[in-house]
C-alpha cells in the first residue's frame, strides 16, 4: 500500500445511500477515487450471507478496476473475500490479533484520535491511521467531538510518520486543510455515497486535493 492509494478513499455501507450501493461504487470509481472500504454498521445493517454476498459483489468491482478493497471491523469477512486491507477502530479487534490472523500481504488501518493511539499503532506496524473526527459528522452514530485537522498535525509534530488519512465531516470546502495538516488523504462517506453525482463529486474533491 502506497500513499497514493488512500488519496481519495472512499467508505460506504448499504445503509449510507438510498441507492444501489453497486452502482454507486462504480460512479465513485470513474470519478477517481484511490480506495474502497465496505463498512457496513449502523441500523439496517446487513449481516451474515448477505452482508457477505455484498461484500464479493463489491470486492469484485474493485477488482476489476484495480481499486483496493478494504473490509471494516470483520477480520473473518477480510479473510473470506480475501480483501486487501482490513481497517478496525481503537474498540475493534486488536492490531496485534489482527497481524497475527491475517496474512502478511494484508495492509492494516487502524483508527488513532490521540497522539498515543497513533504512536502507538505505528510502534505495533498499522499501515495507516484514520484520524478523526476532523469535524461535525451524522454519519456515524457513535462519533465523538471533532479533533480538526490539527490533530494530525500535532501526531506529525510528535513523529508519525506511516500514512495518515483524515476522516469525518470532510466536504469540498475543507478536504484541503485536512490535506495541509499533513495528512495524505481524505476518507469519506456522505460527501460521495449522498452525493446527486457520485461521480462529479468523486472527482471534484479529487481535484481539491492535489
Ligand atoms: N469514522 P462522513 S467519522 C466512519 O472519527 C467514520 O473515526 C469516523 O462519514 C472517525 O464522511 C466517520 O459522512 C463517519 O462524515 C464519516
């Protein structure tokens, strides 16, 4: 995994789009986005053989595009669909427990708020943070108070130095401070899965960014 591919990585669940989650990854994807992670949580969550079914459907349009495909939070759902990365919170499975059932080809993110989750996940070899909330999110249930890009600069400050994506809130109009703090991309969901076009949206905040 390089820092390009989390440049403009791109996070959605069936619950976050009123549309066909299907066809709104593969808008998002002609619309340049670097990175997918299938995170399905929250209410109305699917589970168990549709959850999975989902979650191939999805791998594979990834696949064929060339576009990584990351699982969140569901170590035997990376394993089954033979995912490329997994991604888990500070509350998730460990990173230690995580490296030892994945393979190494595997990357792992791991989501740091302080600047001792973030040292501390690149000490045990994450191969990127997801730092946030960078500001006010309804996305997720469970958000805490925002932290601003200058929680990322601040983990710079301090000596992180693994690729850091910026994640919560983030919209056109501040995907670029994130990106000034240091970070090396952007993830969103609302921004793109609610956009009225997947794919102008995708590419417009793509443009923000370089
Ligand atoms: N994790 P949106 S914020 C999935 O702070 C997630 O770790 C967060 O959705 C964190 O781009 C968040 O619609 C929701 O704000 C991001």
């Amino acid at each position: 995994m390089t820092k390009h591919d989390i440049l403009l990585y791109f996070i959605m669940g069936s619950n976050n789009t009123l549309n066909n989650p299907e066809d709104i990854l593969e808008e998002a994807i002609k619309g340049g986005i670097t990175c997918f992670q299938f995170r399905e949580k929250g209410e109305n969550a699917l589970s168990g053989s549709d959850k999975h079914s989902l979650a191939s459907t999805l791998h594979d349009i990834c696949h064929s595009h060339g576009v990584p495909f990351i699982v969140n939070d569901d170590v035997d759902l990376a394993l089954a669909v033979k995912a490329d990365g997994i991604h888990v919170g500070q509350d998730d499975t460990s990173l230690t427990e995580v490296k030892r059932r994945c393979p190494k080809s595997m990357f792992i993110g791991i989501s740091a708020k302080t600047i001792a989750e973030a040292k501390d996940a690149q000490d045990h070899g994450a191969d990127y943070l997801g730092v946030g909330p960078m500001y006010s999110t309804s996305t997720k249930e469970d958000a805490e108070s925002p932290i601003g890009p200058q929680a990322i600069r601040q983990m710079r400050e301090a000596g992180v130095t693994i690729p850091i994506v910026g994640i919560g809130g983030i919209d056109e109009t501040n995907a670029k401070d994130v990106m000034n703090a240091g970070a090396d991309g952007i993830s969103v969901i609302s921004a793109i899965s609610k956009a009225p076009n997947v794919t102008e949206a995708s590419a417009s905040l793509k443009r923000r960014l370089t």
